[in-house]
C-alpha cells in the first residue's frame, strides 16, 4: 500500500472514490492522530516534546485517541495531566 508510514487504518478499505473516501482514510491515519496530539501538547506543555518521556506520552496519548473515538477533548486532559507535573 503507498505511503504506509502514515499508518492506514485496517479497518477501512483502502481505497475508494473521490474526496470523501480519501479524507476518511486520512483521517482514520495513525499519521493524523499523532499530528494532533502534538499539537495539543505544544499548545498545553507551551514546548515541543523533547524527553523520551514527553515521545513515549505522545506515543500512548495517540493510542487513547484512537482508541476512544478521536476525542480531543480527552486529548486535552491526558496531555493537561503529564504537564501539570512540571
């Protein structure tokens, strides 16, 4: 499958017809997932992750949002949790 570093989801076809179908498979990418927990811990921590423990949160932080149905929300306050700590 092309460009497998973005991490596809199994789960969907791979494939499909148009715009729709391409931005749900983006969407569903391990890819997007960590793009956005990054974002929501540069934006909360005020720095990009720098320690193996910041890359290993990031790391588990992307799982749990994939695994809980993309909530951001949770996002939020996995990551607002780790930083509180500093």
């Amino acid at each position: 499958m092309a460009n497998q570093k973005l991490g596809w989801d199994s789960g969907l076809p791979g494939q499909g017809s148009g715009a729709k179908s391409f931005g749900e498979e983006l969407a569903n990418s391990n890819a997007f997932a960590q793009c956005q927990v990054k974002k929501v811990f540069k934006s909360v921590c005020l720095r990009e992750a720098e320690s193996q423990a910041d890359i290993a949160q990031i790391s588990a932080t992307t799982a749990s949002f994939k695994q809980n149905a993309y909530q951001l929300k949770r996002v939020f306050a996995e990551v607002g949790n780790y930083c509180m700590g500093e």
